[in-house]
C-alpha cells in the first residue's frame, strides 16, 4: 500500500515532497509575473487596425504619430528605391499606447511580386506613409525612427513589448513550467489544464493565480478541468476574439 507524505507545509504529492527549493521557486515566480504584467503595462503596445488609427486622426483624438521602418523617412522615399517594407506607427489616446502595422512598397507591381514571408500587417501604403495620415489629419506631427528590435507582441496575441524586454515572458513560463511540474497537484485544474490556460494572451494572469491558488494541495477529490476541455475552451474563447495569433 503506498503512503501518502504530507510535508510541514501541507504540501501532498501522494508519496513524494516537492523539492527543497520548490517554496521560493514558486514566490520567485509570483514576483516574475507581477514584473512582467507592469512591463507589459508601461513599455507594451497594443496592435491596433489601421482604420481604428483613421478614425482617431479624423476625431483629432491623434495629434503625434512616430514611424519605424519603411522605406524613407521624412524626406520621403529615394526614387532609386524601389520594394516593399513593413512599417510601425506608434501611437496613442491615453493608456494603453498602440502601434499600426502597414505595409509600404514603392507599386503595386512591387507588392505583388513580393509575398513578405512571415510579416503581418493590416494595409497597404503605396509611396511614403506619412502622405495619407496627414490627409486624415492636417496638423499631424510626425516622427521618423530607425526600426527597433523585434517585439514578442505575436505570443499574446495583440501585445508587443520592445525587443530588450521580450526575453522576460519565456522566462517566466519557464519557470512556471518548472513550478507545475515538479509541485503538488494543483486545484481547480490538471497541469495540462493549467499549460493550455497560460499558452494564451491571459498568461500573466493565469499564472499568479496558479501560484496564489492552484499550487495549494487538495485534499478532497473534487472534479478539476482536464487539459483537453482547457485546450478547446482556450482554443474556441481567444480564437473568437481573434487574439490567437502564432509566432
């Protein structure tokens, strides 16, 4: 007959005590994702439609926009240029700030000859960018800059956080994992429930509330989420709203 060990703690793993530094991995981790949820509120951008960002500039709501990228700055493009870029527009209306993504190419016959592999962006800006905002918006200022590195926007979804900051959210679902894993058996859910439910744009909620919460042991045997009804109802909620984007 197996005996079941509980720890000083009250931790219960059916025979088997987490690890000496199981405790502080798991607040370690807490204190990790309060970090990375205020990066993500202070430096992170919200992916915004090109047609949210016209309706902001004919409202006057948009008085300063900044672009990265593309294929000229405020002189306009080289007439010896000729190809497609992707472009970011920053902007913002108040908390949270936002960035547009478009596509700039010099002809159309350029943009179909070129399929930009891998690059997401919601229109197309034929000639410089800067033309058709100031259309919607006469007194627009504009800022040229020199593209910065590449964000981690595409792992949740509508977000992006600037490149020297987008190592932070791997860490921490890798030290998450490590706490699921070799912790006791969570509430609430099973640890494929708990993986699915912090694979998606909730992630920095997901898992302090795994740490504050489901990282408690349960004595009673009561029902929890298994990971293949957490899979369809992450997969059916963020799909609808359209925020399950891939890397």
């Amino acid at each position: 007959m197996s005996e079941t060990v509980v720890s000083a703690s009250g931790v219960e793993r059916g025979g088997e005590q987490p690890p000496s530094w199981w405790p502080v991995a798991r607040w370690s981790v807490l204190a990790l994702s309060v970090l990375t949820l205020a990066v993500f509120a202070v430096q992170g951008h919200l992916q915004t439609s090109y047609s949210d960002l016209q309706q902001a500039l004919r409202q006057g709501t948009v008085t300063e926009v900044r672009i990265e990228g593309g294929l000229g700055g405020a002189d306009g493009i080289d007439p010896a240029v000729q190809g497609v870029a992707v472009v970011h527009v920053y902007w913002d209306t108040g908390w949270p700030s936002r960035v547009t993504r478009l596509w700039q190419t010099t002809s159309v016959s350029e943009l179909n000859s070129d399929t930009l592999a891998g690059a997401e962006a919601d229109a197309v800006v034929i000639g410089p960018v800067d033309d058709p905002l100031r259309m919607e918006a006469p007194g627009l200022t504009v800022t040229f800059a020199e593209p910065t590195e590449a964000s981690a926007g595409a792992i949740f979804g509508r977000w992006e956080l600037p490149g020297n900051w987008m190592v932070l959210p791997f860490v921490l679902l890798a030290g998450f994992f490590l706490v699921l894993g070799r912790g006791p058996e969570p509430r609430w859910a099973t640890r494929w429930a708990w993986v699915w439910l912090s694979l998606t744009p909730v992630m920095v909620l997901v898992v302090p509330l795994y740490v504050l919460f489901g990282a408690r042991p349960d004595p009673s045997s009561a029902r929890r989420l298994t990971g293949g009804w957490a899979f369809l109802i992450t997969l059916i909620v963020f799909s609808s709203l359209g925020v399950l984007v891939p890397i």
